[in-house]
C-alpha cells in the first residue's frame, strides 16, 4: 500500500511559500505538513495562524498542522479557522490534553496526538477512543535534518498494538529519507512527514524526492535493515 507522504514545509523557502507549496503539491505531495513552533515548547519559532491561511490556497490537499507550542488550547479555533484540517498537539504540551483533542474534534477538524521520543506510547491509551491520528516523532520536535531516532521502530508498533485495528493514521515525522522510510513503514507508519529529504535540490527535485521515498518505502528502493 503505498504511503502518505507529507512535505514538511519547514524546509521550504520562506520567501516564497505559497509558491513552494503549490510546486510541492504538483510534485506529488498527499498532505501538506505544517510545522508551528513557539520557542517555548521547543527552542525555535516558525509562524502562526496568519501565515496558514495565507497559505492555505496554495494547495487543496490536507493540511497537517503539527502545533508545537504550549499551551495550545487557546490556538486551536484560530489554527481550524486558518484552514487547518487535522490539527496535531503533543502530549507534553500541558496538563489537558483530553480537552485539546476533544476541541479539535468539536471545531470539526481530524485530531491527532504526537509523542515525543522521551514519551512512552502509553500515553495514547487515555485517549485511544479521540485520535484520527498518532504522530511518533522520529527526532526531538525543533529542527529539521535531524538523524532518525532508530528505536522509535518500536514504539510505532506499540502505538500501532494499542490501536488494536483502528482506522487511525500513524504518521512518523523526523529524518525520513528513502533509507529510513521502510523502517518507518514496515513498523506500521502509514504517513511519512519529510522535509530536508523533500526540499533538498530545489523545485525540480521534488518529485523524485517524494517519488524515493515513496518507492523505499512500499519496499522496491532504498530499503535498510
Ligand atoms: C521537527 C518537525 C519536522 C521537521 C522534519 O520538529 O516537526 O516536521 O520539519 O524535518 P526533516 O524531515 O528534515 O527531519
Ligand atoms: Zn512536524
């Protein structure tokens, strides 16, 4: 089954965002992946509503908002009314996280919880019955192009048991490249964020790059022990 690749636009050129977006959607991305940070929750900032829904036409895919920022409650409606369409908080980022998902879920938008490396996949049990998706981070949230956290392959397979069956994406997000992707996807991740592997070589590589990875990934290319 082929996965869902997810541009992550912080390797993006700023400058010209809107453009990148549309270019990486024409390049064969399935959703776009939005990276919100706050340098607080973790030490490096990006954007926020304003420049989402700036963006927002630039592309009809599903847009994946990854907030990383704490609190988040307060942000949710203005990040669903940005044109988000699943929002994702980690479950780190305050002590509520119970309400945030059931928020997401009551402005009408697909919810998602994100565990930090640091975080056991218990921590999904409390609230298995109010997650569209589970996001595993692969590197510790902040930055792009870091090295993907091997173990983190077995934590994917425990959200995965947890789940027992459900209809819920497990997304994996930090060094995804075509070496790393069929570790990911063979572990049970169904969406693959990647953004230096994506971005990597300007616009006229974005389509092989998704192309590698999504080759690696459904095992034909690239594949690592
Ligand atoms: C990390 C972000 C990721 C990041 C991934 O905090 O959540 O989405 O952009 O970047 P790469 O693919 O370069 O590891
Ligand atoms: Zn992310």
């Amino acid at each position: 089954m082929s996965p869902i690749i997810a541009p992550s636009i912080l390797a993006a050129d700023f400058a010209r965002l809107g453009e990148d977006i549309r270019t990486v959607d024409q390049a064969g991305a399935d959703w776009i992946h939005v990276d919100v940070m706050d340098g607080h929750f973790v030490p490096n900032i990006t954007f926020g509503p304003g420049l989402v829904a700036d963006v927002r036409p630039y592309s009809d895919k599903l847009f994946d908002v990854h907030l990383m920022i704490a609190p988040a409650d307060p942000y949710l409606e203005a990040f669903a009314k940005a044109g988000a369409d699943l929002i994702t908080v980690h479950a780190e980022a305050g002590p509520h996280v119970h309400r945030s998902l059931q928020t997401i879920r009551g402005l009408g938008k697909k919810a998602g919880l994100a565990l930090n490396p640091g975080t056991p996949a218990e921590a999904l049990v409390p609230v298995v019955d109010l997650v569209d998706l589970v996001l595993v981070m692969t590197v510790n949230p902040g930055f792009g192009g870091q090295s993907f956290i091997r173990p983190m392959a077995d934590k994917i397979r425990q959200v995965r048991a947890i789940l027992d069956g459900r209809d819920v994406h497990v997304e994996v997000d930090g060094g995804i490249a075509p070496d790393t992707a069929p570790i990911a996807a063979g572990a049970g991740a169904d969406v693959l964020v990647a953004g230096s592997s994506i971005f990597k070589g300007g616009a006229a590589n974005y389509a092989g790059n998704i192309a590698a990875i999504r080759a690696a990934a459904q095992g034909q290319t690239g594949a690592a022990a």
